[in-house]
C-alpha cells in the first residue's frame, strides 16, 4: 500500500452488492470501493466474473491484470444463481446492502427474479442501480453493447481521427469507465437523498447515452455551424481557427515525441512569449503573425516556423521550456512516460497493487481528500471473502457456509 | 422543458457557491445542480465568467452556446472580487453553502483570500473542491492547462489515432468533462460522509492525473506486452489479434459511413451468424475462419468479406440487421445523427434548453431516476440571480444589493 495513501472513509459502512462484470459496472463499484463502500462481488463459483480471464495477469492462470484495475479494493463471494438457495442467500445480501449494481445483457436481471420491483420490495431503502448498452425506449434497447459499440453509437469516433481519414476509436475507455463514473454520481446522488426520505431509487444508465456527456463540445460545434462536428487530428473540430494549436515534432522522432502548444484567444502574450522562446522575436511585429485571425490565415507558416524549433527539443524539455514561460504546452506522453514519472508515483497517482499474484503498477483514483490519494488495496481472489461476507452480512458461521460449499451453491 | 423529465430531488437544499469557469469546474457543478442543488456562479459584474463569450450562441452578443451547455440549471450573481466589500459577501456566502467549487490559475483563490484554510475555518462543514491542471507535487504543478493539453500529458493521444499515423486528440473533452465528473464523486462522497462527521473536506483533481483513469486499458495492455500501450485506429490497441473487429465501411460511403462489428471471444455463435446474415453460410466450416485465432490470422480475408457486404448497406440499416441477430454492432453516428434520432428526444436524452436569448437542443445529463431524466434548465444570465440569492443566502433586501450595486460591488 503507498505510503501517501489515506483511506478517505466517505462512505464507510456502506455495503454495496456488485453483480457487475466487465469494466462497466466495476469501475462504477470501484469507484465506491475507493471512497470507503463495503463493495462485496457476487460471482459464479466455476470461474468467476468473465474478467478474471480476459487476456493475462502477472502469472499463467491467474487473474488477469484487467480484471485486477477495475476491481482493486473489494471483496469476493462466489453463489451459483442458477440454485434456488443460491438466490435466495443473494436476496437476503438485497436486504442488508445499501447499494446494488449489475450489468448483465438486457432482461437477464430480472429473468433472475433480481429485478428492481423485487428488491425494492425486499429493501425499500435499497440504491438499486443499473447500466445498458442503450436505453429503455431506444429501438436497440435488446442489443448486447461494448465500450466500442457505445463509442460508434455515442458519436465519439466520429469526431476522433486524422481530418481526411477514417473515423478512430478514442483509446480511453469512454464507454465502459465513462459510463461507469457517471453511474457512480447518481448512485451517489441517490444515497445523499436516502438520509432525508429513507428510500432507495432505481438509478440507470445506457451507455450510448453516456457518451454524450463526454462529447458536448461537438455539440456546441454544432450549434454553431448547422452541421455534424467533425474529426480534425489534434487541431480544433472547427478546422484551423486557430494557430498555433495542435501537436508539434520533437526530437528524437518516435510515434509519439510530439508537443501540444497553443495560444489562448484572451492572452496575446501568449504568442510574443512564444516567439521569443524559439528564438524570433524579430517576428513580433510582423502583419502574417500579429493577430489571432492573421495567424489563423497564416496557420501553415505558424506550424512550420513552430516545428522548426520543436524538432531540436525533446518533448519533454519542450514543455518545460514553454510551459515556464506561461505559455500552455503539453507533451504526448504514454503509457511508458506515466509510469516513469516520479511525481506520480510520490504522489500516489499511480500506486502499486500487492497481489497475491503479483505487483501490479496500475493508476490509483485521482481524486485526493484533505491532500492525500485513497490507498489501493488488491483485487479479491474468488470466493476470497465468502465466509467472512457471509457471517459478517447473513450471521451465518463457517460450517453453514461449509455446507452450501460442498452442495455447490457457493 | 421536457415533457419526460423529473427533477431528481437529490440533492434538495445543498447549496453550491460556485467560482468555476470554462467547462472542468462547470461540468462538475452542472451535476450537482441536476440532482438538485442550487448552484449559484459567482461571475465578474464585467462580462461575467470567459466561457459566456466563447464563440457564437443563438442570437449575435448573447451567450455563448459553449456558456450554456455546461451551465445549465445554475443560478448567477455577480460580485466585484477586487473589492473588499465584494470579497467579504463571498465569505458571508461561503459561511452558508455546502460545497464550493474553483477551477481558477494556480494560487489564485489563495490569492484572493478565499482557500481552503480560510474558508474552512469560516464554516467547518463546507466541502472544498478544486480542480488544477497539474497536481500538488508535480514539476508542472503552476503550468495552466486545458483541456487538449491535459490529454497530452494524460496519455489520451498517444492511444488515438491512425497505426502509423501522429496522435490525434479524442473528440470527447476528457480533459475537461472528464476531470468534472470524477470531482463531481469526491464532492459526494464528501458530502455523504458530513452527514456523519458534520465535517467538510479538501477534495482536489488535476486535470492530467483524471485522464489516467479513463486509459485504465492501455495500462492493462503496458502491463501485458512491458511495452507502451499504441494507437491502432478503430482495431484493438494489442493490434490485430481479433477479426472481425473495427469499422467498416457502408453506404452511400460519407465520411462517417461506418458500422462497428466484432465477434465475442466468449461466443462462437456471433461468427456463425454474421456469415449467415451476409449470405455467406458456405464459409462456416471453413478453417481459415474456424477460430478466433484462425480469423486474426486471417484479418485481411475476413475484413474484405464484410465490407464486400456493408457496403451494400447503410450503416443505420447494417447496424440493425447484425444487432437483430444478437451480433454486437454500432452505427459510427455523428452530432447530425444523434440529434436526428426520435428516441433520444421522447427518451429525454436530448432536450431543448427553453433560453431567453432562444432555444438550443442539447444533450441532458444520461442518468435516470425512477426512469426518468432530469429536466434541462436554462443557463443564467449575467447576475439574473443577484437580488434574489442575496435575500435568500444574506438576508438582504433589494435597497441593499441596489447601492451594492451602484457602487460597482455587484
């Protein structure tokens, strides 16, 4: 555990019941987890939740490392739900648990009998909260999604990608996290409310629709010019307004030694201080360069004349240099640079999970408390915590849960 | 407002003071204020917050359409906070709210007098929130950033975009929205936690460290090759080790004419009956498409066999014949399809904000509650809630903020 790290116990003595699976529905639960919740994985006793094995772990047959990111800092219990007991142990968690979130393909849930009327009729007070593919009324409302899926239908790779190319798939996982942190605002919305009414509410979320959050700025875009926002590289969707604005080539050259400059609209030092950096302070006056809309006119004399001086700059001292003189620069890092940066690691950013298994270097929950980032724990081992959820929530003892064990039901 | 929409009602009675500008720190009290908070912006009596001139809105000199999508449901007063009397109604305020949020420069609210140590010791239970480029203890921590450069620096470029091409900005303002909503959980679980403690709490987010959060798979893939995490266009980022997998193409072959196909790993049964939706059932036993490994080994092969048939379709009509056969499939829609889609406007999903200044259909907050969306409100005009706030929060009659008023305070 990283020494920064302080448990920020938000929501402590929250339980929260996770029949989520994938990325969705987890790191909507992990978000909780981080913030204090009690978050207890119900999974199938042969194999567990399908994550455990998508792709490899630190070890051959372990869980895999996908599995470990968006499930650090919960517990595990294993019920087959396919046995009439096994249900029944699940709606007895219902009625103890201030949370529960799934995200099984559509109707599966409530084939289960786990459905909203069920348990809210069990626990009132019950947070009941859910994530699609698409929503309730929407005419692919059956249709299984995945983060891709809901980042085609959610508009995102549409505005994603070179200006003359193909539509991209935006790398960070919008449909799947994206999702899940939006979900997590309204679980948490709803169990601020339950201090006043004492009821839970049903709270869901599709992920097509979630992407909309994420892409208002094409919709502005929109607003603006009466037709669709489209991809444009690095520059801005309206297509060159602006300059400099984009990605820059640094030495040595890789895939990815390239810098972001711009400068801002409202500060026109911006562009002196810029000038004087690369060393062309003799074209502070000069009518091609003047003014935000001259350079806009000129913005392929801007990128070269820029570029000229990036290529003789690593990335990273090209951001010190610009970024010191107050003027916005930032280096393409990846995943590589990340975890070499020893800031993040001082600072908890990214953090070390100490797995059974294996280390695992993984990014931590940004958000800090009174200063210090939440600690990440290891992701449950399967079944780990059946017995201790099981006397803890059910007050059932170890021969009880012996018994259900030996017949298969956990 | 839509006909659909409910206000959720969870956050009845918390009062937000609300010093954020641009989109990180408005798309965050934007949340709070759809769950039901009553988020009140402290703008400039001159012009008000930048983000209300940031390009064009409904009619020439009124607010931006940029001001009104990631303000919506606010309320505005306006306060000089260069002047000491305006400085001390701020505090009065802060006294009385629940949660202040500021997205200001580095140092600037401690500046102002308005940091945390101050205003907690003014009102021990406000939660605290700030939202910086860079982290406390990052060699970048005074630099200014937005949102372009906070994906730069936060490993979103790096995964998106073209195999071989240069890095290409995410179309969604992950660096904006992105950060918002993860401060937006710190914030409730803040909240949640006050109940118990009666206490508020420092909640902070840097701008680069929130993008990490979402490229959680590009770790996960760092972890399984020791290699960074690359871009790959619409292909998984591993490159190539799933056919069919990406988009392609359809008819009549526009820029965004594309639907998104894949076949689950876990089901053979996805493979079996997309040959048989594109008339190619002869080709289910044979072995160059047996397998998953098969076909990854054959990507080419099989890329040309489905575009041969997409491209004899529509994207919306390809995305319906593949989904209806339980296939996962996406249509690869832009701003022109979302806002033409019927079911996101009787869904709610898309609302039109009712504004003075004319009407702007935009995209609403994606949860729902009881099945139902929060209502889209109009964003304020500048200081439309001065009188009205001051009376509510301070106890002030209208003489009162009048002579404020005239003296340039408000």
């Amino acid at each position: 555990m990283d020494k920064t790290a302080v448990a920020p116990n938000c929501l402590d003595g929250v339980r929260v019941l996770d029949l989520s699976q994938f990325e969705a529905g987890p790191s909507c639960t992990e978000a909780l987890a981080w913030l204090g919740a009690e978050v207890v994985k119900v999974e199938n006793p042969k194999g567990g939740e399908p994550g455990r094995i998508l792709g490899t772990g630190p070890k051959p047959d372990t869980d895999a490392y996908y599995f470990m990111i968006y499930n650090a800092n919960k517990k595990s219990v294993t019920v087959n739900l396919k046995s009439e007991r096994g249900l029944a142990l699940v709606k007895e968690m219902a009625k103890r648990a201030d949370v529960f979130v799934e995200n099984f393909a559509p109707g599966a849930i409530e084939r289960l009998g786990l459905g909203w009327e069920e348990l809210h009729a069990l626990n009132p007070r019950l947070v009941y909260a859910q994530v699609k593919g698409f929503g309730q009324g929407s005419p692919y409302e059956n249709n299984l999604a995945f983060d891709m899926i809901a980042q085609a239908c959610g508009g995102t790779m549409a505005i994603t990608g070179e200006r003359d190319g193909r539509p991209c798939k935006p790398g960070p996982t919008l449909g799947d996290t994206g999702t899940g942190m939006l979900l997590a605002i309204g679980i948490l919305g709803a169990l601020f409310q339950r201090h006043t009414t004492g009821h839970g509410r049903r709270v869901q979320i599709a992920m097509q629709d979630a992407q909309l959050q994420y892409t208002r700025g094409a919709f502005v875009q929109h607003a603006r010019t009466g037709q669709p926002a489209m991809r444009n590289g690095a520059k801005p969707m309206a297509g060159g307004s602006l300059a400099p604005y984009g990605i820059y080539p640094c030495k040595p050259g890789g895939p990815n030694d390239y810098v972001f400059l711009f400068t801002s609209h409202n500060n026109p030092q911006h562009w002196r201080r810029l000038l004087e950096i690369i060393g062309r302070a003799d074209l502070i006056d000069d009518p091609r360069f003047a003014t935000v809309v001259a350079r806009a006119q000129h913005e392929a004399e801007v990128d070269v004349l820029l570029s000229e001086w990036t290529r003789q700059h690593d990335k990273h001292e090209a951001m010190r240099l610009v970024g010191a003189a107050g003027v916005p620069a930032g280096a393409v890092l990846d995943t590589g640079d990340l975890l070499a940066e020893p800031s993040f690691a001082q600072r908890g950013i990214i953090q070390t999970m100490q797995h059974p298994n294996g280390e695992f270097r993984m990014p931590a929950f940004p958000v800090r408390f009174d200063g210090a980032p939440a600690p990440v724990k290891p992701s449950p081992l399967l079944g780990e915590h059946t017995t201790e959820v099981f006397a803890d929530w059910l007050h059932m003892d170890a021969e009880d849960v012996n018994g259900l064990r030996d017949e298969g039901i956990v």
